[in-house]
C-alpha cells in the first residue's frame, strides 16, 4: 500500500484527529490561535522549503534564474496596464519573482514566500469564517495543497487572492475586492472568472432555488455550452506554463467522476441544511452562494476535465468553508457526528486515489520528496 512522505502523511492524521476535538467541543469554544497557527507554519515549511516536488518546479525554478531576471520593468506596466508586451506569464508573478530574486536569495526562498503568502492567506479567512477551521484545512488540504499550493504557483497565488477577496464582499467594498480580483489575475489569468462573485453573493438563495439552478446547469452539462465562449476560455489557457502540468491531465480526467460523488454530496448539504445554515452562521449565505456558482460552472464544463476542475477552482474552493459551517450548524449532535465521519472516512479514501494517481508523478511520496531543510547532497 503506497502512501505519502510521512512530513505528509503526519500531517494528515493530527487533521483527522483534532477535527473531532473541534467537532466535540461545546459551543462557543474556538480552536486556539497557538495550534491552528502552528499547524499553518508546519504547512508552510514542508512546501516552502521543497526541493523539485510539484508538476511544475523545474520550469518555475529556470524562469526564476533566466527568464525574469531579463524582463525590464517597462515591460511588467505595460502588462499592468493591459498594453502590448512581449511577456508572456502574467505580470505579478513576473514582478515578485524580480522583487525575490534581486535580493540574491535562491528560488527556494522564493518558494517560500510563495507559500506563506498562499497558506496565511486562505488559513486567514478559514480561521475568522469557518466554525472549525482545522477540519476546514482537512478538506483543503487534498487536492487543493498539492496540486495549486505544491505545484501550480501561479493559480495558488491568484485563488488566494480571490478568497482573501471574501472579506471586502462581506463588508461590501466594491473597489478593494476589484483590487483584490485584479492582483488575482496578475497571478493567474483564469481567476477572472471569480469577477462577478461580489455580485453573485447577494442574489436571495432558498433550497427551492439552489435545487433548480444546479439541475439546469446538469441538464445543460450534455451541450457543451462552454464552446460557446470558447474564444474567451482559450485565452485563460490553464496549460500554458509547462509540459510538467500535463502530468496532472489524466489524474483529472479520471478523477472527474470520483469528483461528481463529491460534488452532488455538497449539494446534497446544500439543499438540505440551507435554512438552519443561514440562521446560525454569520455571512453563510455570501460564501454559499458561492459554492453554488462553482458546482453550476462544474456541471456546464464537466465535458472538459480541466475546466471542471482549475478553471472553476476559486468558486470551488469555498467549499471547506460552507461544508464545515453546514456540519457546524446541524442541531442534532448525531447527525453532525455522521456528517463529519462521512468527510473524514471520504478524505482517508481520496488520500490513497491521490496517492495512486498522483503521488510519484508529484514527488511527495517517500522515495521522492525532498526538502532543502534536510536534504545535504
């Protein structure tokens, strides 16, 4: 039986184990700062510090080297300013990797940066908006850890970004979420696609609604609809880093009906615990409202596997935010106890699909992850 390194694997079942600590607790009771920070720092550091894990560090660490540091800064405004360059990756990726690299420090240390910024800032709001923010890291953490965080720097950064963004939609500052979605799409141009959340989270949700708005978006799936703005989706061309990321192609497209199971149970809890959700946790109908745009936009591109997946991530990606406040809210404590057993049995299972599927080709197995902190060849 394969499993993930153990800097992993460690990990993964101290998540398991304190969620029930957080599920059990009495209300009221948060999880301390000290162990939820904690927790964060180890994230940061067993990826911050990785050496040549994730589908597209190769690349990634020659462009830190070779490519950016040619770039002029004319150039990076002119990107700013959506005016014609001949940079081809998007303008702030471009510039921290230039701010990184002009202080002489290897691309390790810009790794690093990469992941605080990318942990501390989804852990954040999960912390400040999720009733248990340490199970709301356990549904993070597979694939979302790996794969964006671990891997897909650029889109790690610009889905940070987008749910940073969640803290100027609740408060209803229109021109701090634009700056928050336009330093998004500096880091990756698919995060335009969260542009209409500000407004999308205001629209009154009942169950009556959120059942008929998914089975139409269902129905639609068939139909390909999404060729219709084919021109638009090609330009936000999620391939177009590196060879590395075809790695990731078949463990999405066989994923994408173990991904439907996930998808139906979410609006499953959806439907269901929407008005208990909605008296109980504080802005559940903005972060819901999001979720649903992500599962729609899912079933209209699941012809497409990447699309279904990356393209729709930053809606998705609210995901253990609502989960975790629907479990949280439940009035009856077995229910709740089931509910937050099922998750955690479902993570266990997707920790070993990933394993199978991805974990050599990522390199975060035993015989393949290394991190500079130890590693002395």
């Amino acid at each position: 039986m394969a499993f993930l390194h153990p800097v992993f694997t460690v990990l993964f079942v101290f998540l398991i184990l304190y969620s029930f600590v957080e599920v059990n607790r009495e209300d009221g009771l948060r999880t301390p700062k000290f162990i939820f920070w904690t927790i964060a720092v180890y994230m940061i550091v067993i990826i911050g510090y990785r050496r040549y894990v994730g589908a597209d560090y190769p690349v990634y660490d020659s462009m830190y080297s070779q490519y950016f540091p040619t770039v002029d800064y004319s150039q990076l405004i002119d990107k700013m300013l959506f005016r014609k360059s001949r940079i081809d990756v998007e303008w702030m990726y471009a510039m921290l990797n230039k701010w990184v690299y002009s202080t002489g420090v290897p691309f390790k240390e810009f790794t690093l940066i990469s992941a605080i910024i990318t942990i501390t800032g989804k852990l954040a709001v999960f912390y400040k908006d999720s009733k248990y923010p340490v199970f709301a890291i356990l549904l993070f953490l597979i694939p979302g850890y790996f794969i964006a965080d671990s891997g897909h720097m650029r889109q790690a950064l610009g889905m940070t970004m987008c749910v940073i963004s969640f803290k100027f939609i609740k408060e209803r500052k229109v021109w701090w979420y634009l700056l928050c979605i336009y330093i998004a799409y500096g880091f990756h141009k698919s995060t335009i696609i969260f542009l209409p959340a500000y407004w999308l989270a205001t629209i009154p949700m009942n169950p009556s609604r959120i059942f008929y708005s998914i089975m139409i978006c269902v129905i639609l799936s068939p139909f390909q609809i999404y060729n219709l703005f084919s021109g638009f989706l090609d330009t936000l061309n999620v391939q177009d880093v590196s060879n590395g990321y075809n790695g990731y192609i078949n463990y999405e497209a066989s994923g994408s009906s173990f991904l439907d199971g996930q998808i139906l149970v979410f609006s499953f809890l959806l439907i269901t615990y929407d008005k208990v959700a909605c008296e109980k946790i504080y802005y559940y109908e903005y972060m819901r409202n999001l979720l649903i745009m992500g599962i729609c936009l899912y079933f209209i591109m699941r012809s497409n596997p990447v699309f279904s997946t990356r393209l729709v991530g930053s809606y998705l990606g609210f995901a253990p935010l609502v989960i975790t406040n629907i479990i949280a809210s439940m009035d009856k404590k077995n229910t709740r106890w089931f509910f937050h057993l099922f998750f955690v049995v479902f993570m266990i299972f997707y920790y070993f699909v990933f394993v199978k599927y991805q974990g050599n080709a990522g390199r975060f197995t035993p015989d393949k992850y290394q991190n500079f902190l130890w590693f002395t060849q």
